[in-house]
C-alpha cells in the first residue's frame, strides 16, 4: 500500500530533533542520565525519578510515569526486594542482572535497555526503568497498572444465546479471551506499533498452518508503513490498511464478541488487535460476511437459513425499496393494480411535492433522528427515536407535507436496515439508498436498474486482502455454499472454505 509523504512542518522537525536526542547512548552517570531524562520529560509533572541504593550498597536511580504505574506492585512487589540488603561481589550489568531476576521472578521479568530510545519507549508504555552507577545499559520492569472496566456483553452484538462477554480496551485481557478458546500453540502473535505519539500496540493473531502466510506479510507490511502521528481507534488503521478505502462496502468486520474471532481464526483468517479499542478486526471477509451472526452457529440450522433468506431480502428492500417506489409512482403508473392506485392517487392529492422530494425529506429525517438517538443518552435516546418518528410523522401526513404510502416505506426501509447484523454494511447499503432514489426519479425503473447493476460491478471487482469480495459465488465455489446462502448441518460443513487460500496479487 502506498502512503503519502507528510508535509515538513516545525512540530515534525521538533519530532526529528528529539529523535536525534534519544539515540544517545546510556551514560554510566546517574546525574547524566537524569539532565538527560529531565529535557525529554521536561513540564512532565507526572515524571519521579528516585535515587536510592539497591541491596544496601549500590547506587541506583529510578525512573517512571507515576499515573501509569501500579502503586501496590511497586511498594510490595519491587521496592521492597529492592532495598533488601545482598552480598553484592560486583556491580557490573550481568550480575545486577542476575539478581534482579531471582529476586522479582515472581513479579515481573527484568529486561535490558542499551539506549536512550529503548530508555524511553519504556517509560511511555508504563515501565519503571531502573540505572546503575558505572552501568551503561539500564533495566526495565513492566509494572503497569492494570486498571480496567468489567468485561461485558457488547451493546450492538446482543445474543439470545452465546457468551455474555466481549473485548475491552486493553490488548492483553482481549488476547487472554481468545487464548481461552483456542488453546493450541498454532496460534501465533505478532506486535507491531503504529503512530509516532501514540505508539500503539498493534497485535496480528492468526492459526499457522490455517491462515494463508502471504496476507500475514501484507498485514505486518501495511501496518509497519502506516505514516501518522497517532492510531487511537481501530478504525484508523481499516481505513489505512484496506485495498479498496474509497469504496462504502466494509472489507474487514469489526467485532467485540471472541466467540466471532475464535471461529473466523479457524476459518484461516487474521485476526487484528489495537490498544484502546475494544474492536478487533478480522480479515479477509466477504460480503456473505456482513450478514452473518456468532448466533447463527449456536441455533438450529434450518432457521438459521430462513433467517439469512430473510436479511438479504430487507437488505435488498433497505438498499432499493424508496428507490422502486419513486420509480412506479413517477413513470410506471400502470404497473400498480387499480384499486391501490387509486388510493395512493387520493393519499398523494393534497401533497405539493413529487415522490423524490418525499423521498429525500423522509429519509433524511429518519437518518437524523437515529444519529439522535445513538448520541443522546440510552434512556432519552430511545424515546427520541420512537417518539420523534411518530409525531413527525403524523404531524407530516395531517400537514399534507408527506403522503402515508410514503411514510410507510420509509419506515419499511428503516427496519430492514436493522436487520443487518453488520453496521458497516447497513452504513454501505444506507448510502447506495440515494443515488438509487436519484436515479429512479430520472430514468423510472431502467434507472433502478442500472443502479443495481452498477453496484453489482463494483462488488464483484473487489478484494479484500486478495480475496474476491462475493466468494463463493463469483468466483463460484460449491464449497462455500454451505456457509452463504444457507447454514447447512455440522456433519456436512465439514471442509474449511478455500477463500483465503490464496496469494496476495
């Protein structure tokens, strides 16, 4: 993936200078170390540095982010073997070394740091780093807090039956529920960091032998060349990393729930970690994807299928049902049998606007009104929605704004966009929804239909991460039909899909 050059600015060459300053070398004075230190960190309130002497004879010096460091682990855990008096035959790094590690061996592994840099990246990430007089490497102690919330069920991925727990926004907790599942040593980790503030951490968790080795390396190739001063969310890096940004279908799922990871890593995808975000992208997917729930594996298989048949159909109806509507209404007339055009014939008399207008005012408003209630509060933000579309609604028709027939297949559209269990796919469809409306006022249904064919043209030309994007289907895989259209029985879905089986091109 190429990525474009940042533009020199003064914050960058400020960023250039500090990164010339922290590749100094770790000077065997304490009192150097710490002019050092305090120029980097310098208007850091949070910044201790504490001298003391270790085991009762050598000098020492401390160093850490107080906010970001456990009080209990450092007092019980570190300080106090530390100060604890020991024979000391040398001072030199080795055998320092040696014993800091028996004496904190069962509370945290010591590792060395060889300069300022690796000094640094310590202190930021919450370790407490620790220098020795005559000593040009320093040591450092993973004695994070580990404040964070209670693991619960995620909001927008409810179930009535699976587990009731899903991913928080620390990367080690979110790793430590799919270990729990996938207890095998096939299952690999690998860290990478992304932005050059933030310097966040960024695992890629994949099955080897399952996922295909070639996406893994695109995946480490793209995330190590994303050029940004900060990755606070996993969003950024989907938008960074994706073949196709400027298309709206999503070509990764985000998700919050293990169970979805734990299967799609044993489908042969990869999974991807961010911390601080409680979403984990899985990758490649294809569109049958976006429609798919963790429930659908753990309900009888036949209704699982009649629920599918039933998502695509309110998918298609969300996408295109305004669209059709304007259509018929506008231009094609005679296709509505006589009795009901006569009743949307009188329904539409005393409104002053065509069927686009209608259109485009309704689903604005309906669109408005459930930005509204995601972003108000969860107990007024419910009332607002149902509430709001009520009265708008009725006030509209008893106005003579809006026609009912047209009410009626705004609110039909809503709830079928409710259907896809995905929200980057009913985003993608919620767009695609206009320019069909567009369309079917200019040209009736051969616009309707033009639409649609072009959208069917995009999705076949899609890849995420290599793989065409309506797999199995186009390509056509038998194999794969087991999974899409329907959820066959267990005993038939026998053989893993092939779709991620291949090369990056």
């Amino acid at each position: 993936m190429k990525t474009k050059k940042r533009v020199t600015d003064p914050f960058g060459n400020k960023l250039k200078e500090l990164d010339k300053t922290i590749e100094l070398k770790i000077s065997s004075e304490l009192d150097d170390n710490e002019t050092v230190l305090a120029q980097l960190f310098a208007n850091c309130s949070d910044l201790v540095v504490r001298k003391l002497h270790m085991f009762g004879s050598i000098p020492g010096m401390v160093v850490y982010l107080d906010v970001l460091v456990d009080d209990q682990l450092w007092d019980d855990g570190f300080l106090e073997p530390l100060m604890q008096p020991e024979a000391a035959s040398s001072s030199s790094s080795s055998h320092i070394y040696e014993i800091l590690n028996f004496k904190l061996a069962s509370i945290v592994q010591p590792r060395i740091a060889k300069n300022m840099n690796e000094v640094v990246q310590s202190i930021v990430r919450g370790e407490v780093v620790l220098f020795t007089q005559s000593a040009t490497e320093a040591f450092s102690f993973g004695l994070k807090n580990k404040l964070h919330r209670q693991l619960e069920e995620p909001a927008t991925e409810a179930v009535i039956r699976g587990p009731r727990y899903g991913f928080i926004e620390k990367l080690d907790i979110n790793l430590a529920l799919i270990r729990h599942r996938l207890r095998t040593p096939r299952l690999k980790t690998e860290k990478l960091c992304a932005g050059r503030l933030s310097q966040t951490d960024v695992m890629i968790v994949y099955i080897e032998d399952l996922a295909e080795q070639s996406v893994v390396e695109e995946m480490k190739k793209r995330i190590s060349s994303i050029d940004m001063d900060s990755v606070l969310e996993s969003g950024y890096i989907e938008e960074l990393i994706s073949d196709h940004p400027y298309s709206p279908f999503p070509l990764m799922q985000a998700t919050q729930r293990p169970d979805l990871v734990s299967g799609s890593l044993i489908e042969g995808k990869i999974a991807v970690l961010i911390d601080g975000s409680p979403n984990v992208l899985v990758l490649p997917i294809t569109f049958w994807f976006g429609f798919q729930t963790a429930e659908d594996y753990y309900s009888n298989f036949i209704y699982v299928t009649m629920l599918r048949w039933l998502r695509y159909l309110f998918a298609f109806l969300a996408m295109a049902l305004p669209a059709i509507f304007i259509a018929i209404t506008t231009f094609h007339q005679e296709m509505i049998p006589t009795s009901l055009a006569l009743s949307l014939a009188a329904a539409r008399e005393v409104v002053p606007f065509p069927a686009i207008a209608e259109g485009l005012i309704m689903e604005i408003t309906f669109e408005a009104l459930r930005e509204a209630g995601i972003r108000l509060p969860r107990p007024v933000g419910q009332t607002i929605s149902i509430v709001g579309a009520l009265v708008i609604g009725q006030a509209a028709v008893q106005a003579g704004i809006i026609s009912a027939p047209q009410i009626i297949v705004v609110s039909v559209t809503g709830i079928a966009s409710f259907l896809i269990p995905n929200p980057g796919m009913s985003q993608a469809i919620s767009i695609i929804r206009f320019p069909l409306m567009f369309l079917a006022a200019s040209f009736g249904l051969y616009g309707v239909g033009i639409g649609l064919i072009c959208v069917l043209i995009h999705l076949v030309t899609l890849k995420s991460f290599g793989v065409p994007y309506m797999t199995p289907i186009a390509p056509f895989n038998p194999t794969g039909l087991t999974d899409t259209l329907i959820r066959a029985p267990w005993r038939v879905m026998r053989r893993r899909q092939k779709q991620t089986q291949r090369r990056m091109e």
